[in-house]
C-alpha cells in the first residue's frame, strides 16, 4: 500500500501538484500572521496588542480563504481520480483502503507543500512585515522577526486543515461505485449536503448578527467591521453549488450560439463539466469578491464617519492592505489557477478531440479563452451580489444612528476581476498550446 500510495503521486503527478500548490501558498499566508505575533514578543503591551490584533483579523481571513479555497481543491483532486478509484476496487483494493490511500496522500502533499510555502516566505517576511507595517500608526519602527518554532507550527496547523478539509472528499474516493464510474467517469457538481447547509446557515447568521450589531454604536469595533464583507464571501462560497450552475447557464444563453463557434463550445464544456466549473468559480468568488466587500464595509464606515463628524476616516494603505488580505488573497488566486491546470490533461483530450473533429488551432485555443473568461465573469457576478449585499447592509445598520451613503467596492473587485481572467486564461491556454504540438492519436491515447 505504501509503494501505491507514492506511485499514483508520481503518476498523477499535474492533479497533485494543484493541492501542492494551493498549500505552499497557505503556508506562506499563514507565515505573515506569525510573523506579526514574534515581532511583538518581548515588546510592550501596546505593541503586543497592536500586532496580535492584525495578526488575527489577518488569521480570520486567511483561514476563510484557505477553508474555502482547500476543500474544493481536495474535492476536485477525488474526482478527477474516481476512474483510477474505480479500477483499484475492481482489482480488489477494498473501499476503506481507498480512503486509507487518498488520505496519505492529502497529508504527505500538505506536509511538502505548507514547509515549501513556509521556508519561501521566511526569506520575504521581514521585507512584507516593514512595508505592511509602514501605515500602522505606531507600529512602524518595530523589528519583523520570525521562529523556527512558529514555522513548525505553521507547517502542522496547514497541514491539518489540509487534512481536516479533505476527510470527506477522501471517504468518497472510497465509496466510488466502480460500475458506475467506468460508465461515466464525469461527475456533476458539489451537492449541497448537510455539512455545507450547516456552514451556510452559520456564516449567514454570523454575517447578519455583525452587521446588524455595527449600528448599535459608532461603527463597531475595527476587528468586527472589517469581517463583514468576507463573511458575506464565506456565504456565497458556502452556496456555490446552489448559485453557479444555473448562473452561468443562464447569463452565457444572453449570448447566442452564433456569436462563435469557439463561444458555443466553450459554453457547453463549462455547463457540462460543472464540477471542475464551480471548484474554480469557487476559488475565483474568493478572490474578487473578498477585496470588494472588504473595501465596501470600509467605505461605507468611512461615509458613516464623514456624515456624523464632518472629518474623513481616510483610505486604507498599500500596507495594510498588504498584510491584512496579501495572504487570503494568494491563497484563493492560487487555487482558482490550480484547478485549471489540475484539469490540464482533461482540457488535452478534449481539445484533440475538437481537432478530430475538424476543428482548427485558432478555434481550440479561443475556446480555451472564452472558458475562461466564463468562469471568471461568472465568479464576478456572484461577487457583485456580495459587494452589494454588504454595502447596503451596512449602510441601512449605520442610517439607525445617522443616514449613510453605501459603497460597493467595485474598484477593487474589477482589478482582481482583471488579474483573475490573465492567470485562469493562462492556465487554460498554454496547456492547450502544448496540447496542439502533439499528435491527435498521441494526445488522446494518454492516460
């Protein structure tokens, strides 16, 4: 079982290596939030303080990111492997086994990826801690410093909620019905199970209760103000499977099949393949729509102090902005990246088949760009309703002490939105590039 274990590693190794990925960058995420508490030890308590307030408001988020971020990547990881699943049952690897195996795996990959992300970011973090630190008032003068033991403990805690996230995804690996599979080896989207019903129904009423708690004094604690927005994204994550589908079925009908063939196929692929969508609508959601409502929340406030002082709270800093959404934010743009290039040699085969058909070049990689730019539009539409829900939300709980104009964060979410469709449309494409140098009957004889 052991040699097993190493070998489908090796041999699956482009799935995989998407989990490594999103892992190492969560290791180099949680690395800064470290980073902020060993600067502060030793120090006054107003320094201490100071620091281990950023440090959890930036923990917070991280950990919604990466929760959000690594459940979909361990899911999409299982079922982009149910054939070989399959194959093991039929062979007679029985289920728990199975389950055994995918586990391993998840926590040997979570192991190399969070000590690889977290030995990267100990040569950057004192250059991060002095920037990020350059617009806290107080704080600037403050000597960054990091722990062989805070790394560790940053390696164990990824590590475990790498492990943690995948232990249902894991246990479907074993409950794969082998018959079914090798009949259809595709699998629909993320059902909302009971798991997924509770986290929503938790973040919804976490999200409302801080909202409506804001306008019960003058704009509530900095640390509660600055959540809303992203608990707002950790309920639109929670209800992806629910929204997606039938989103991006719906607006890409707008378009009719006669604008492009690349259009049409593109369209049919995302719909078709809807489990592989939602995983990166999943990943994508989380990085515009956590900057936007973020910047929505802090807007709005801003509004609320100008209307009832007559002074302005001012702009949040490159810095702060740095140390407080850095993190979350290379955590979801990695994995919305990672779940593309997981899908690299599904994407092959389905590109060479459009070739067998007689498809061109120039059709195959447009198509591959319009997949693209439909997950992230799709993504972007999801983040515009969270952006509005969290302006409108607090503005009316802050018109109860004194009326406030909403702001939606829309700047930031459509530069993130930019960003989201040059890196997904990369990881789409060049594979797809790759795959056109290749022999037709090549590509599609891979396994």
């Amino acid at each position: 079982m052991i040699r097993l274990v190493f070998r489908d590693l090796v041999t699956n190794v482009p799935i995989w290596l998407g989990a490594l990925v999103v892992t190492a960058a969560a290791g180099a995420a949680v690395s800064v939030a470290a980073g902020l508490i060993t600067s502060g030890l030793g120090l006054d308590f107003v320094y201490l303080a100071g620091l281990t307030t950023l440090a959890s408001i930036s923990t917070v988020l991280t950990i919604i990111s990466i929760v959000a971020v690594l459940g979909t990547v361990a899911r999409l990881t299982v079922d982009l492997q149910r054939r070989s699943y399959a194959l093991w049952q039929l062979v007679g690897v029985s289920a728990a086994r199975v389950t055994w195996i995918v586990r391993a795996q998840l926590t040997i990959v979570a192991l190399l990826g969070s000590a690889l992300g977290t030995l990267i970011a100990a040569a950057f973090i004192p250059a991060i801690l002095r920037f990020g630190l350059s617009d806290s008032s107080g704080l600037q003068e403050i000597e960054p410093r990091t722990q062989p033991i805070a790394q560790l403990i940053v390696i164990l805690f990824v590590t475990a909620v790498v492990v943690l996230g995948g232990l249902k995804a894991s246990r479907r690996a074993g409950q794969v019905r082998a018959i079914e599979v090798l009949r259809d080896a595709d699998r629909g989207a993320a059902r909302m199970g009971v798991a997924r019903w509770i986290l929503l129904a938790l973040t919804l009423a976490l999200a409302l209760l801080s909202t409506w708690s804001v306008g019960k004094s003058a704009g509530g604690g900095a640390g509660q103000l600055l959540l809303i927005g992203p608990l707002y994204t950790a309920v639109a994550v929670s209800a992806i499977p629910l929204v997606a589908p039938p989103l991006l079925r719906g607006w890409t009908k707008v378009i009719p099949d006669r604008f492009s063939s690349a259009w049409f196929l593109a369209r049919n692929a995302a719909s078709f393949s809807v489990g592989r969508s939602t995983a990166t609508i999943s990943a994508l959601v989380v990085t515009i729509a956590l900057p936007g409502s973020f910047y929505a929340a802090f807007t709005t406030n801003g509004n609320f102090v100008t209307a009832s002082t007559g002074e302005s709270m001012g702009a949040l800093g490159p810095g702060s902005f740095l140390i407080l959404l850095g993190g979350p934010l290379l955590v979801s743009l990695a994995g919305a990246t990672a779940t593309v290039l997981m899908a690299t040699r599904t994407r092959e085969q389905e590109t060479a088949l459009v070739q067998a058909a007689g498809g061109g070049r120039g059709l195959v990689l447009l198509r591959a760009t319009w997949e693209a730019v439909i997950l992230v539009v799709t993504a972007a539409l999801i983040s515009v309703g969270v952006q509005l829900v969290t302006g409108v939300g607090m503005a009316l709980s802050l018109s109860r002490i004194t009326a406030t104009v909403p702001s939606f964060g829309f700047g930031p979410a459509a530069i993130a939105a930019a960003v989201c469709i040059l890196a997904v449309t990369a990881a789409s494409a060049l594979p797809v590039a790759s795959a056109l140098r290749r022999p037709v009957r090549a590509v599609l004889a891979a396994e």
